[in-house]
C-alpha cells in the first residue's frame, strides 16, 4: 500500500466527521486532504458539509441516511468518487481509521482495537452509554467497509491517567468501586493533549514543566489542571456528565436530586435499546438539563446576548462554576500557574465569557486586555495571548 491514508474520525450522537491525512513519513506530521460531515442523522434529512482545497460544500440535504453507518458509508463513496481527492481512489487506500472514544476506561494510550479491546470497550459502554455507542458502531463499520484498515482508538479519558489515587477515588465501598470500575476517569483529553503541547510551545518551555489551569468550554464544557504537564485534577468524573453544565448535561447536582425530580429514575429510558441501557436519570441529567433546560437554547452565544432573566441566571451560573474550578486548581497549583487557558468552541470565541470569567478570578493576579480579547478572533495563531501587560498570570 502506497496511499498512507490515515482517517480521523469523530462519531456523535447525530453526527459522524471524518478528517482525511496523508502520512508523509515518521518524522512529518501528517497532512490534511479533506474534512466531510455527515450531521442530522437524529432529524432527517440529513446533510453534508465538505472541505477539500477550493471544493466546498456546507449543509447539503442528502437522502437515504438516518444512522451513523449510512453516514459512514456516504462518506466513503464521496471520499472515493471525489475526483479532486486523486490520494484517495480506493478504499484499500486507507491504511489506518482513527477512532475518538469517549471513555477508555484504564487504557493510559491509544489502542489498536483487536477483538479483546473491542469486547472491553463494549463493557465499558455500560459506563458511558450515551458516548461510547456511536464510535463502537463506526469501528464495526470500519472492520465491514475497509477490512484491510487499522482500527487505533484515542480515548479522552487517556491524558487523566496521572491522576493521583486520592483524587481518582470516590469515597464508597472499595470492593464494590473495583469491581464496577468506579472512580472518576476525567474527559476532553485529546483536546488537553493538545492544549499542552500547543501552550507549551507558544511560551517556550518544556511540556514537563508546564503548569496551566485549561477550560475547554463547548457544549460539553470541563475544567483542568496540569501540573508538570500532567493532569491532576479534571472537573468530568465517571462519566462527561460531572462537574460544569453544558448544552444539555446538569454538572455537578446532589445525587439524590435525581430521585425527587422523578419517580422512574432507575427505569430504562426511551433511549435504551436491547444493547444500551440507559436509566431515565442518566437520559434526563446528560440530554434535557444544562442551558438548554434553563432557557430553551443550546446556543450559548444567543444566552450571553440576551438580557432576559433565564439566560442572565444561565450565564451567572455558568460563570460561577468555572470560577469555582478556577479557583480550586489554582490552590493545586501552589498559586503559580504558568496561565489561565480558554479553548473549546465557546471558550475561543466568547470574549465576552472569558472577560466575565477572569473578572471572577481577578483576585487571583489574572487580567485581560481588553482590546486583545475582543479581537483574539482575528490573530492568526494556535495560541493568542490576551492577558494584560505586567498581571502576575497570563491568559491566553
């Protein structure tokens, strides 16, 4: 094989997203030829959005696909029948399918997924439902369409593997926490991954010497602290569902809230299958919770324009989350982080977030410019500096 086609795939609920690299030899990164979207997959008719050089295409109506197979598989024949992509003519092409999986339970790194990782992944399903699914049925789809491809899986929970045992535990029967795998597994991790890397770059320093407090802020939001390049801490737990609220999931709530807002909680939701298990609680916390439930949008930047009542009550308290992670990690870090970090769709684009956030923290030593914040979308660059001149923190 002569194309060294490598996929990059990211399968969501209603979506898959397929990135397309050419390798070029151990010591180059590889090159980005193409990124396809198939999305709607939940509420037909579905769409395609592609990207390759001069050739654009967004939110074109396709037929006949209403599952993440189809829109794999849609993909594939675009991918081949392009003739502007002539890397990709074949599908023996492509030599590697890179998987994004949620939850990776103990893998420290990437796998090559094998019949044993594909049974554990199965099994840890069970711990993440509403995440794991849809990358499991696309490696299927992988294994059946191009059986002569390398299925590899990266897991957002790989880069927390450093957590310290006394944070990783919660405090319930150990045997019991063992035997179900409870602990707190942390996620957004090929994003901190990055985010490390990229930082550590940008101020010069080595990655194991990197200290940062990082917010990927989308609509599944999470706090982070490193340490020595490290995780240490994380603000997701078991599952995406801990610690900040985003789109459609709670964060942290008293667990027993669950049981008051319904009855049924521990009954199969009408999102369970034969294969998934869903308990109405964990449908009712992860998809009708978060800004969504407050003020009837999951669209963040239209909840920080508006001045009605329940979008300035979301924006508080979304706020004050962050805050409280902020702080908490700052204390972790022995008060001298390298920098505060905003990454994610809404951390990169929100100024007006970031500067109510570092408002929040000015106590701290951070600050913003106010002139570099709000035109931090405008800077080219992987990391923009829009910290004031002289804080004792940068923000970037």
């Amino acid at each position: 094989m002569s194309a060294n086609i490598i996929l990059s795939i990211n399968a969501g609920s209603s979506s898959v997203k397929v990135s397309v690299y050419k390798a070029k030899g151990k010591a180059e990164d590889p090159v980005e030829l193409a990124v396809v979207q198939v999305a709607g997959l939940t509420a037909p008719p579905a769409t395609l959005t592609y990207n390759r050089g001069d050739e654009h295409i967004k939110n074109r109506k396709i037929e006949g696909v209403d599952s993440q197979e189809d829109g794999f598989r849609y993909i594939l024949d675009h991918l081949t029948n392009d003739k502007g992509l002539p890397e990709l003519t074949n599908k023996e092409d492509i030599e590697f399918a890179c998987h994004r999986v949620v939850h990776g339970g103990d893998y420290p790194r990437a796998q090559v997924i094998d019949v044993a990782t594909y049974h554990h992944l199965e099994e840890l399903s069970d711990l993440a439902p509403l995440h794991n699914a849809g990358a499991l049925t696309i490696v299927r789809a992988v294994h059946s369409h191009l059986p002569s491809a390398t299925n590899v899986a990266y897991f957002d929970s790989s880069f927390h593997s450093t957590m310290p045992e006394h944070i990783r535990t919660y405090p319930i029967d150990p045997k019991i926490a063992k035997r179900n795998k409870l602990r707190k597994y942390g996620f957004h991790g090929i994003s901190y991954a990055f985010i490390t890397k990229a930082v550590a770059a940008y101020l010069h320093r080595p990655v194991g010497a990197l200290n940062i407090i990082a917010l990927h802020l989308g609509s599944g939001a999470s706090a982070c602290c490193i340490r020595g390049g490290a995780s240490l801490d994380t603000s997701m737990g078991l599952t995406p569902l801990a610690g900040l609220p985003g789109a459609t999931r709670s964060g942290d709530v008293d667990p027993s809230l669950v049981f008051h807002y319904t009855h049924d909680a521990g009954k199969p939701s009408a999102s369970s299958s034969k294969a998934l298990h869903i308990t109405a609680a964990e449908d009712i916390l992860n998809k009708h919770s978060g800004w969504a439930a407050l003020t009837g949008t999951t669209d963040f930047g239209a909840i920080m324009a508006s001045d009605a009542a329940e979008c300035t009550l979301a924006t508080d308290m979304f706020v004050d989350r962050i805050a409280g992670f902020v702080a908490s990690y700052y204390v972790k870090l022995g008060g001298r982080p390298d920098a505060l970090v905003f990454a994610g769709g809404i951390g990169e684009k929100g100024a007006q977030l970031r500067r109510r956030v570092v408002e929040a923290v000015e106590c701290l030593g951070f600050e913003l410019d106010a002139a570099r914040n709000e035109g931090a979308e405008e800077v080219d660059g992987v990391v923009v500096d829009v910290g004031k001149s002289g804080a004792r923190h940068g923000v970037l």
